[in-house]
C-alpha cells in the first residue's frame, strides 16, 4: 500500500513522447483499421485488439459443489472462531516486521471497518445457516452500524477511509437483503450506505477517483493522484447500491470513470495509479504488473457504460489470471509491498481473485464453468490448516480480509 517512484521533469517529457508513440502502434488513432479483429458484427472492428490477446491456461478437471462448500464451511469457522468480542474484525495487533503506514487511531478505524465489512459480506454470500455463524454475523452488522459512521480520514496524507466507505457500502447492500419486510431496518441502512456516499464525494481526488494516500499536498479535498483499483473498488460499490435503488452521484462516477480510462493501456492492462500514466511499460503496469488489478477496472468501466470491455476482453483477462498466476502468487506474503516480480504487491492476490469471479457472473452461463474450476483449484491449494487465506503480514486484519475474499470468490465458483 505504498505509492510508486515518481519520475522527474526531463524523465515525464521523454515518457511522454515515448507514451504517445506506444499509443499510436499499439492502440492509438490507427487501432480500429489495419490489424483489428473483429466483434461478431459484420460491420464493426474492435478497436484494441492487443485486449483480446493473450496467453490460455490449461484445463484443470471439474470441480464439484461439494468440494467448494467444504473450503467454505472451513472458511466461515475461522471467521466466527477470530471475530473480536465487540462484534469486528481484526486489530492493531501483531506488529513485527510490517512496513505499512499506518497514523493512529484513524488508520486502524479505516483497517477494522473495511475488514468487518468484508467479512459480513463474506458471511452472508456464503449462505450459512450454522446458529453460531449466524449469530456473529448479527454482532457484526451491529458492530458496524454503531461505529461506522466515526470512520474518517486518519491523517491528510493517509486516507484509508476510501476502502472502508467502499466495502462498508457492498456490507450494507447485502444487509438490506438480509433485512426484507422490515422497512425500518432497510430505512436505517440506506440511510447509512448515503452517508459513506457522502463521504468519498468529500474526499474524492481533485481530479477524480479516489485515492488511500495525498503524500503531495495534504489538502481538505485530496489532491494527490488518483488511484486505478481504488476508484474501481468505489465504481463496483456504487453499482451496486445503485441496484437496490440509492442514487448514486453522477458527476462522481463520470470523473471516476475518466480518471480509469486515463490509466488504461491498449492491452487493457492498468496503471498503478495516474501519477504512472507516463510509465506504462514501467512493471507495475504491465499486464503481468496488472493481473490483480485489471479484474476490478474491466468490471467498473463496464459497469458504467464502457462499451469496449465486452465478453471477450473479460474472457481474456480471466484466462491471463489463470495462465500467469505465478505472478501474483510469487509475491503472495511478501512482507514489503512491491517487491515482486513486475513490483506487485502481496495484497492484490486474493483481492485480484474476488473481482475476477465477479467478472465471471458478468459472462453467460455456459461460459462461467472453466472460470469457476480455476478459481476454485488455485484457492483449494491454498487454504491453510486453520481454514483462513492469507496473503500480506498486515497486523491482524490479514487473516480475516483474506478469508473474506476467499469465501466470496468461492460462492461464485458453485455451479447450479
């Protein structure tokens, strides 16, 4: 969770000039005409065909219900065995050898409530019916009702609060549904997932999206660059609220919008964060840089009327997971973030992994099973004895965000 290098000025004019010539061979003012593949329509050319390119995974065997329940039934006795006596999830604990900033007490407000809100998430999408699990399920929601609405930005250069807005709004969707024919209750939630709206427009970037870090100006409104999967994790958010009818600002969602589109490449691959935007062969921002991160962007842009990310563009995304997974694997716990291979960070693992079975529910049935076989087999492997995943030493919030994701990824791969 730390922002990259930034170049200097001689540095940015010659990105510049070498950006805009990548643009014009790989996907520029040309890219519709010679060398573009068709979309199925007789008179219509793709216009990036490096989106639809890439590497195929081999086949893994089928995997059957039965065996995802098991991982999640693990998975959901870990959470209910670590939920904290309040009601949450995770805490300051454990600080040996971390090398994440993190100001208190507003840092770990941010940390505790986004993990909570995942790990209710993960509760309820894992259709458990155990009275125990239930039971913590109904002390977490409580939990974060009471408290999310303290969750503020913890300092002017750390505003980790983005991801507890976004993840504390899904939270709230899903608890909406749980909470049918009781109006007051559903009252009460939209009225609190309004409020987290409220609080990313204040706290949206100058030039939009959203962000977890202003190390550049510390302004009441973050000036800082806007980061790719941030607004994306905000986009898929506001989506969907937006489907259980709460109206989502649209000067919010068009800046966000263009402050992704501004960080995508032609191969569909994504900028760390627009302040890379004149590095895009830089590692991070490769495709192998952007496996974890490509997932979310693809599902947010076409959430919101991007028409170019089609079937196809997800399909090939999915299979560039799949195939060049030991990319993100390889960096999974690593203690410092960006160490790896094309400077990937630990956490993007099972985070890449969630929105990637998202994007599988965007695709019709008949093609989801592959996908959903895959996901399933890499996240079998690596469930630990205890019933947890975990992917980044982060004091003791990993554990649960990690299980979280996990569990919501494999509610996915459950075939009808």
């Amino acid at each position: 969770m730390r922002n990259m290098p930034r170049p200097g000025r001689l540095a940015v004019w010659l990105m510049v000039v070498l950006a805009a010539a990548f643009a014009g061979a790989a996907g520029g003012d040309d890219a519709g005409k010679a060398g573009s593949v068709a979309t199925g329509d007789e008179d219509t050319v793709y216009p990036y065909p490096l989106a639809i390119e890439g590497p195929k995974p081999k086949p893994v065997p089928p995997v059957e219900n039965a065996a995802v329940n098991a991982a999640i039934d693990r998975g959901v006795a870990f959470l209910v065995k670590r939920q904290n006596s309040d009601g949450s999830w995770g805490s300051a604990h454990n600080t040996k050898g971390l090398n994440i900033y993190a100001p208190v007490p507003g840092a770990h407000q941010a940390f505790r409530a986004a993990t909570t809100s995942l790990c209710i998430s993960a509760l309820i999408e894992s259709g458990t019916r155990d009275p125990v699990a239930m039971s913590a399920l109904e002390r977490g929601e409580a939990w974060l009702m009471e408290s999310l609405p303290r969750v503020r930005r913890a300092t002017p250069d750390a505003i980790y609060n983005s991801w507890a807005h976004a993840y504390s709004i899904q939270a709230l969707v899903r608890m909406h549904g749980r909470a049918a024919g009781d109006g007051q209750r559903q009252a009460a939630i939209v009225s609190l997932i309004n409020s987290q709206i409220d609080l990313l427009g204040r706290y949206e970037c100058v030039d939009g999206g959203w962000c977890y870090y202003d190390f550049d100006y510390g302004t009441k409104q973050p000036g800082g660059s806007s980061i790719s999967f941030v607004s994306a994790t905000v986009l898929v958010a506001f989506h969907e609220a937006a489907a259980i009818g709460v109206e989502i600002p649209k000067r919010l969602v068009d800046r966000a919008v263009e402050s992704i589109r501004r960080q995508r490449n032609p191969d569909f691959s994504y900028c760390y964060g627009e302040y890379l935007k004149y590095r895009p062969r830089q590692g991070i921002n490769r495709p192998g840089g952007s496996l974890g991160r490509s997932q979310a962007c693809n599902l947010a842009m076409r959430f919101w009327g991007d028409e170019l990310v089609t079937d196809e563009v997800l399909t090939t995304w999915l299979d560039r997971l799949f195939a060049r997974n030991l990319w993100l694997d390889i960096g999974r716990k690593r203690p410092i973030p960006h160490e790896s291979w094309f400077q990937v960070a630990a956490y993007f693992f099972y985070y890449g992994h969630y929105y990637a079975a998202l994007c599988v529910e965007q695709l019709k049935p008949e093609m989801r099973p592959p996908h959903q076989d895959h996901l399933a087999a890499i996240l079998f492997k690596l469930q630990e004895k205890d019933g947890s995943w975990w992917d980044f030493p982060f004091y003791d919030y990993h554990q649960q965000y990690g299980t979280a994701f996990a569990l919501m990824t494999l509610a996915r791969c459950r075939k009808p």
